[in-house]
C-alpha cells in the first residue's frame, strides 16, 4: 500500500514537467509570431527554426510522460 502511494506521488511530481513544456510551446510559437511581425522577409527561416523548436520541446515532454508511465506501471 505505502510503494502504490509512493508511485503515485513519484508520478504526480514527474507530470509537473508537462506543464513546463506546455509553456515552452507557447514561448516558442510565440516568439514566432513577434519575429514574423517585425521582418516578415525572414518568414520562412523562422517558421523552420520554430518547428525545430516545437519539436525539442516536444520531445522533452514525451520523455516526462515516459518517466510517468514507467513509475506508475513498471514493477
């Protein structure tokens, strides 16, 4: 009973890095956006560093949500 408890405030604190890659996307997206208004002649070099960007994040959060899974399910 006190290792299920445990799992679940393992995962509970681990799930806390989703909301910080949630803002990170938004951070991201944007700073896009004010890049594209002030020279919208670089569109295209910034939506492609902005994609690389959505993709790190992106990939931060699905490691969080491994980390989750693994703490909840593993045995």
């Amino acid at each position: 009973m006190l290792l299920q408890a445990a799992k679940y405030i393992g995962a509970g604190a681990a799930a806390i890095g989703l909301a910080g890659a949630g803002a990170g996307i938004g951070i991201v997206f944007g700073a896009l956006i004010l890049g594209i208004s002030r020279n919208p002649s670089l569109k295209d070099e910034m939506f492609r560093m902005a994609i690389l960007g959505f993709a790190l994040t992106e990939a931060i959060a699905l490691f969080v949500l491994m980390i989750v899974f693994l703490l909840l399910f593993a045995v």
